[in-house]
C-alpha cells in the first residue's frame, strides 16, 4: 500500500479525528456508515472486543492486522481481555 492510499495518513494529513474521517467516508459508502454507527458511544473495551471479533471471523487478529497497516496496539486494553 502505497503512503497515499493509506487511509490512516490520509486522515492524519488532512487534520481529522479518526470519526469525522469515517462520517466523512460514510456520506458515500453505505458499509462504512454501518460501521461508524456501530462504532458511536463503545467505549475502548468494547471497540476492542468487537475487533478482536470481526479479526477472529476473518481468520487473523487484531495485533496482525495493526502490523499490517504499521499500527502501535495498546498492550494494555489486550492484557485486559486475556
């Protein structure tokens, strides 16, 4: 993945809080509007839990795909669900 299509630095260049960039990818996309409304009020446990879901669902984890994408995890949100 190219730095430009990497969606992470294009919200860090452009200013915005991870949510004002999914509302703004929303307007067009129907699944990401899905996502944002799933994700709105979830605190950090239960956007973890619902990560580690989804990884699991598609075969991998979320300390996987952090690493993919060059993504720092939060050791101590993971120590909580173990």
């Amino acid at each position: 993945m190219t730095p430009m299509n990497n969606p992470i630095l294009q919200m860090m260049m452009s200013g915005m809080s991870p949510l004002q960039y999914l509302q703004q990818m929303a307007a067009g996309n129907p699944m990401v509007a899905q996502a944002v409304s799933l994700i709105q009020g979830k605190t950090p446990e239960q956007l973890h839990q619902i990560a580690d879901n989804m990884a699991k669902q598609r075969g991998t984890t979320v300390e996987e795909i952090a690493r993919q994408y060059g993504l720092p995890i939060n050791n101590q949100t993971s120590e909580v669900n173990k």
